[in-house]
C-alpha cells in the first residue's frame, strides 16, 4: 500500500473536475500525494539528482573541506572581490559549485510554480478566491512568504531497529514539495494508526500539507505525522522544499462560506508559531496551537 498518486495533467481538460475532486479527498484524508506529469522536464529532474549527488560525494570526500580548491573558495568568498585570482586550482570545484547553483535556481524556480498552482487548487476546493493561500502567506507584502529547500542524503544503516532518521513530526509551515530518491524508501506517513511507505516513484513530486494549511482551512486538511527510517541497504536522496508563510504573515481560519466555523484555531503571526514549534516540533501539535493562542 503507497499514498495516491494523481496525475496533474488532467487538472486542464474534461477530467479537470474530478482531478480536483481527487486532490480535494487526498487533503482530507491522507494529507500526502504524488503528482506525476506535473509539468517539470524529466531533463531538469535527471540534472537535479545528477548535481545534488555528486555535490554530496564531493563532500563526503576525505580531507574535502580542507582541501586546496575549498580554501580559495572560501578564501574568494571572504574578500568579497569580483576581481579575479590569477589562480587554476580551484577551476574544477567552482565550476561544479556554479553548475550546482545554476541547476538548483532553475528547479526551484519552476517548483515555486508548481507550489502556486497547488494552492490554488486548494483555493478552489475550500471555496476560496484565487490567491487566497498565497496572500495570506505573504502577509499583505508581494513574494515576502518563505520558499526554502533542503537537500538531504540518509545513508544505509546496519543497526535501523536502534535509530530514527528523522523522527515523527507534523510539518510547521504551509506546502512542502518533495523530490525523492528514485529507489530507496525510508519516508512514511501515518493514517489510521498505521505507518505507510511514501513509495518510491521517478521523478513525481510529493505534496503534504503543513499546520498553517490546518489553520487556513479550519481543520479540513490536515498536517499529518510522518517520518524517515533508516534503511540497510542504499542511500537515500531527499530534495524537500517548503513554501512557508513570511515570518511575519498572520494566519487564522479563513472566512468563506465553506469554512463555516472560524473559531476552531487562533489567530496568531506566523513567526510566534515558529518559536513554539522549534521547541515543541516532536510532541503533539495541538498544544502547539494553545500556547501560541496565548502569546
């Protein structure tokens, strides 16, 4: 058993609303879902994994970050000079840092479109106008909503029964967008009492649902309790970008008719929220939204 896979090229055509109808039911009950023929090239997604595991081994290399191309990038970085060394060490290592730089700004750029297109969708099954989500996490300020990626690498353990990759947590933030590896799980959600494998599945982006979008819509969708475990054999790729309201964005249920009951969450800034969770992230969430009610 895996989480729903959706295809998002029907949201334009005649199967538009019963593709919404299926993101709609993946929102209330499973809070995670992949999408597949999103509209991101499988060209820029192959470069994506191409850079992102090859910067990970470069790292991972012995002696890497005291190594002479390291220094004189950090030494370039510290002058804050555009005048160039008349140096050829480090040519190989900042080519490739650049390359990684450029492939990375390309594809989260076209994954921010892909994030709006989501909330819009969302929009549109609570009852809201277009933009609603996206506003309300800007905060009244164009493009002031945070949009971070995190690129991580879980590599295989011997003991897994012993440790967490990441323990079980409900996301803060708003959207979070994943590009996983191809082949080796370790991500799971939890429904019904029941941990459930994210399955692995080449180049879909996985969708979950973070707090501030179970205040927004006032308990209908919900931010859902998931975690990594570790694997034996394979490492594990893990590209996760988070589309977050500003820091200084308010968020409260929304009032439109299909959200009837505005009284279920509080109203609070986003950034006090933060401050609750970054000391409260692995424990139950209501209580989270009880002491931001009182700050």
């Amino acid at each position: 058993m895996g989480i729903p896979v959706i295809d998002f090229s029907k949201i334009v055509g005649k199967e538009r609303a019963d593709t919404l109808a299926e993101i709609d039911r993946c929102c209330e009950e499973w809070g995670f879902f992949q999408l597949i023929n999103h509209g991101i090239s499988e060209e820029l997604l192959e470069r994506v994994k191409k850079v992102a595991t090859e910067c990970y081994k470069l790292e991972r290399e012995q002696g890497f970050k005291n190594s002479k191309p390291v220094q004189l990038l950090n030494h370039l970085v510290e002058k804050k000079s555009d005048e160039k060394e008349n140096v050829e060490t480090g040519k190989m290592i900042i080519y490739f840092l650049a390359n990684y730089r450029e492939t990375m700004k390309e594809y989260r750029a076209e994954l921010k479109k892909l994030g709006h297109k989501v909330m819009e969708i969302m929009d549109e099954n609570l009852g809201l106008p277009k933009g609603y989500i996206k506003n309300a996490f800007n905060g009244g300020i164009d493009n002031a909503a945070f949009f971070g990626t995190k690129v991580s690498h879980y590599p295989p353990c011997p003991f897994p029964e012993k440790v967490n990759a990441l323990r079980p947590h409900t996301d803060a933030g708003g959207v979070v967008l994943l590009f996983q590896d191809d082949e080796v799980k370790g991500l799971q959600m939890l429904k019904d009492g029941v941990w459930i494998d994210v399955q692995p599945l080449k180049n879909a982006i996985v969708i979950n649902t973070g707090d501030q979008i179970e205040v927004l819509s006032n308990g209908r969708y919900k931010s859902i309790w998931h975690r990594v475990v570790p694997q034996t054999d394979g490492q594990r790729r893990s590209i996760a970008s988070f589309y977050n309201p500003s820091l200084k964005a308010t968020i409260q249920p929304a009032v439109e008719k299909k959200v009837e009951d505005a009284t279920k969450y509080p109203k609070f800034v986003f950034g006090d929220y933060m401050s609750v969770y970054l000391e409260q992230k692995f424990q139950a969430k209501e209580p989270r939204f009880q002491a931001v009610e009182a700050i």
